[in-house]
C-alpha cells in the first residue's frame, strides 16, 4: 500500500501543495498533521508507522517533514526500514528501494552509529571526571520490579520485526511515548544492569 505523510508547521499554512503532489504520486492514503516538527507528540504520524506492513510505501514531500532533527529522522527512516517499509521523498529524490537509495541508508547508518559513539565518549569522560571529583553517575535509578520484568519481554518483543508497535506496547499496558522511551533504554542496560536498579532502590 502506497501512503503518504503531509505536514506543515503551523495552522496558517496550507498543506494543498504537499496534498496535490501526494496524490499524483499515488497515495491511496494520506495523513495530515499541522505541527512544528519540534512537538515531540505527532499523532498522525505515530497512527501512519503503527498501520504500516511490510512491502508499505510512505511518501512525504521531503524527508524533513517526518522528523523534528537529523537523528529523528536518522532513527525513523532505519526503524522503517527494518519492517521492510519503503521511503520515498518527492522532492528529495530518496527512494529506498534504489540501490542509491540504500547507499542513502548505509549513509545514514553510519552517522547514527558515530553520534552514539560521540555521546558514549561524551558520557564516559563525564563519568571519569565526576568519579575523580568523588562523585558517582550512571543511569537513573529506582525502577520498579515490575517495570524491569516489562522492560525485558519488551525487548525479546521487540526483535520481532512483524510487529507493530501497538502491538507490543498496549498488552505490556504501556504508553506509547514510554515505549519509544524503554526502547532506548534497553538499547544501553543488559538485562543484569536492570536488576541492579532494582537493588540500587532498595539499598537507598
């Protein structure tokens, strides 16, 4: 299925130009939002990837309008492109399919991958420089039991790939907005640091 994502800033602006182009491109559906790209909160947005299949095509007028940064976007178009979903900007010229279209990806990849190492570095230094001032860092402490036990089913869930989002989330009886959060989380924390928060709340 072909669907597309048209998005303005404000209300005062039109989305008929993006509209117009969509639908000659041969969107069968099209979700429409009037939204800074800086509100964390796009419910058109989050409704399109949570009906996405694989094989699904999602067209926007420029990749700019899917996402509020670079690593926003970074992030998006590789999640996507894991559930196999095509990406294509009109005006861009970003097609996934292509084999240019993947050296795109590849490209982008590689640029998420060196920020997560930029902030690692980053943090890692911090860390150094907070425990030779007698100081001590790491991740937040104090999760629940439960939510550890969540946390990793949610990341055994996660791994599969013909999955929608809700349908990981809501049986977990969790928020969308904490979904993408524990996602993240998990991405940094084995399941024996997630214990360890456990204990580091009762120790305290």
């Amino acid at each position: 299925m072909i669907l597309g994502y048209a998005r303005v800033s404000t209300k005062e602006q039109n989305l008929n130009l993006q509209i117009e182009a969509l639908k000659k491109a041969g969107c069968e559906k099209i979700y429409q939002e009037k939204i800074s790209g800086a509100t964390k909160e796009r419910p058109e947005l989050s409704n399109l990837i949570e009906h996405l299949r694989e094989g699904d095509v999602v067209m926007v007028w420029k990749l700019d309008r899917l996402g509020r940064s670079i690593k926003n976007i970074i992030d998006l178009v590789l999640e996507l492109n894991q559930k196999k979903v095509i990406i294509k900007g009109l005006t861009d010229g970003v097609d996934t399919s292509t084999p240019n279209g993947r050296l795109f990806l590849n490209v982008m990849a590689s640029l998420a991958e060196y920020e997560r190492e930029l902030i690692r570095e980053r943090t890692n230094a911090g860390l150094s420089s907070a425990r030779a001032r007698g100081r001590v860092g790491g991740r937040p402490k104090g999760l629940k039991a439960e939510t550890v036990a969540k946390l990793k089913i949610l990341r055994s869930l996660y791994k599969d790939t013909t999955k929608q989002p809700r349908e990981i989330y809501e049986p977990l009886g969790i928020t969308h907005a904490s979904f993408y959060r524990y996602i993240k989380l998990l991405d940094t924390c084995t399941d024996k640091e997630l214990d360890q928060m456990i204990l580091q709340k009762r120790n305290n």
